[in-house]
C-alpha cells in the first residue's frame, strides 16, 4: 500500500511496480489497474471491492475501473502467451544445436575441422550462422503461427517479436552447442533439459514470482529465457517499443557472445596437438 | 571465406534430412496449437447450488452476476440451481 501523486502512480504502474492505483473522483471511486495479468487483476479488484463493503455503514457506490493495459476481456492465455512462445523456441532450439553439435564430434567431423587449418572460432562462428539460418525460420513461423494463426493478444509492432525471438534462438544456439561439449551422446543431452531448460521456464514469468523469497527470485538474472520472455510480454501484452525491450536486447547479446566465447574455449579440449 | 564453406555445409546436411527439418517446423506449433486449446476455453462458470430457504431475491442476484445457472426443484425440500451433476 502506498500514498502517491498520479504522476508517480502512471510512473509505477508503467515500471509495473504497483498493480493497481485508487483515487477518488469526487466521491466516486477510481480504480486503475496495471492490466496485464488477469490474476493480479482479480485480487486487486477483490481486495478493494471487500474493503468497500466492510466499511459501516457501507457506501453505495459504483467502482470505476480503468486498464492501464490489456482489458476486462484478457484471458490468461494472453498472458502466458509470449512467455511460452519464448519457452518453446528455446527449448527446441536448444535441443536441435545441442544434438546437432555433439553429433559433429561423435561421427569424427569436428575432428576432421580440427585438422584442417580452421581457427576454432571460425567453426563456432559457421555453425552459428549456419544453424542460425535455419533455427530463425523455426522461430519466425513460430511467432507467426501464435500470433496470426492462434489469435493471440497483440499490441506491439511484429517486429519487435522477430527480434527478440531471432536473439532467444541465437542464445539458446550458442548455450547447447556449449553445452554439447560437456555431453558424451545424445542421451546425455537430452538429459541437460532438465537441469537447464526447466529452470528457466520456471523462473521465466510463466509463475509469478512475487512471493517467494528474495535471494530464491534473483536466480532468474542469470538466465537468458527471462530477458526474452520478459521483452516478448512487454511487446505483446503492453505494446512497448524500442527504449522498453532495448535492456533485454542487449542482455541477450550478451548471453549469446559469452556463451560463444565459452565454446571457443571449451573446443580446445577437442584440438590434438 | 572459410566459415562460409562450414554454413554451406550445414545447410547441405539439413536439406539431407527432411524429416528432421520437417519436425522441427510442425512439433513447436503442434505445442503451441494444443496449448492453445487448453487455455483460450470459454471462461469458468461456477455451479451453486441454493437451498430452499434463500429469497428469490438473492437467487436472481446470483443468476444475474453471469454465470450459468438454471433452477431444478427436486422432489424434496431441497432445490437446487445450477447444471445438474448426476
């Protein structure tokens, strides 16, 4: 519960820190509600509407409520929607890099790269250009099937989605070839789902993550599906630009070249002297 | 250049493997399509049941906050609104 002026409150609700603001309009109430998670909605609402009735003798009025985002009619699958997007390119991603690559080193091709004059970056650049290719054409018909064909809640420009879903593919890219290193055959590699790819998911913002504690909640920094199911929210659900989703852009960058650097790294196992 | 000979590479392996490159277009959106047909049903409606003794008034009141609900007397005293669940 906090006391602010409305200049601050649209500041908060747009930084999404308070879920709903209250102000009297004359005497009839006034009820603002951040909007873009239908549960969050829903307790606001209740909350306020059962302090109204517990007060004696009880006001007869008329809440009125207002969407800062989204509407009355937002079902939650439009909430969840851009996160699982992101939840499924990742993970499909994720699983065809990590496969494909440790396949290279098991058939006895990457060691044949390695022979050859190559720099190690240069078969880590080529597989992700080369891979690249391919997993962006997944990620786009993805977004595209969601959003035209299944209808989903969509306030921002397309886009912005393309961006942020090509960047979630190149990180997912970069993160299971990096991971197939550590993996001695498929099986393993499928096994490193749940130790990678569920945590995210979980953390992601398909939960919300508000009632746990502190230091439990700070583990989604360092996972790279929140960045892009946050950005993917932001764009779909509350319709922001650039100057919102440029953070998590970077992020992803990040991610992406430090897992790459990573990688480099990690092939020199591989290199025989 | 030399790292464009490995993406040419990749590209020949995937195009030799149609059925993966095939699954990896139809397995997310199949997903996508079942979620899709789990969450965006209609929205909940709550069965209540009333017992004999509540006001007319308050039983329009419940039918007129939008849920379904239709009034079955039972051959007690005991009448019910709501869908039936035999």
């Amino acid at each position: 519960m906090k006391e602010l002026s409305a200049k601050q409150a649209r500041k908060q609700l747009d930084d999404q820190e308070i879920d709903a603001w209250l102000n009297m309009n004359g005497s009839a109430p006034h009820i603002t509600l951040e909007g873009s998670d239908p549960t969050a909605n829903q307790a606001a609402l209740a909350t306020v509407q059962k302090a109204f009735q517990s007060m004696v003798p009880t006001p007869s009025f008329q809440l009125k409520t207002t969407y800062w985002h989204g509407s009355s009619d937002m079902a939650s699958f439009d909430y969840f929607g851009p996160v699982l997007i992101g939840v499924f390119i990742f993970f499909f991603v994720f699983l065809i890099a990590g496969v494909s690559f440790l396949r290279e080193r098991t058939n006895g091709t990457l060691e044949r790269l390695m022979a050859t004059p190559l720099r190690r970056w240069e078969i880590v650049a080529g597989y992700m250009i080369g891979f690249g290719l391919f997993t962006t054409v997944q990620a786009s018909l993805i977004s595209w099937f969601a959003i035209d064909v299944l209808d989903m809640m969509m306030e921002g420009s397309f886009g912005y989605v393309l961006i942020i879903t090509f960047l979630l593919a190149m990180t997912a890219l970069a993160l299971g070839m990096l991971l197939s290193a550590f993996a001695n055959s498929e099986l393993q590699m499928m096994q490193f789902i749940p130790l990678v790819v569920i945590p995210q998911v979980f953390f992601s913002g398909l939960f919300n993550l508000d009632t746990m504690e502190e230091w439990l909640r700070s583990l989604s920094v360092v996972m790279p599906l929140t960045y892009g199911a946050n950005a993917l929210r932001d764009i779909m659900v509350r319709g922001q630009g650039w100057s919102t989703i440029a953070a998590d852009i970077y992020v992803l960058l990040g991610f992406t070249v430090l897992f790459m650097v990573l990688n480099v790294v990690a092939l020199k196992k591989y290199r025989k002297l | 250049m030399r790292v464009m000979a490995i993406v040419v590479r990749i590209i020949h392996q995937f195009f030799r493997d149609k059925r993966t490159l095939a699954l990896m277009i139809v397995a997310p959106m199949f997903v996508l399509l079942l979620m899709d047909f789990v969450f965006n049903g209609e929205e909940y409606t709550p069965v209540i049941a009333v017992s004999d003794n509540v006001p007319d008034a308050v039983v329009d009141k419940l039918k007129g906050s939008g849920s379904e609900r239709e009034r079955a007397v039972g051959k007690t005293s005991a009448k019910t609104t709501g869908r039936s669940r035999d």
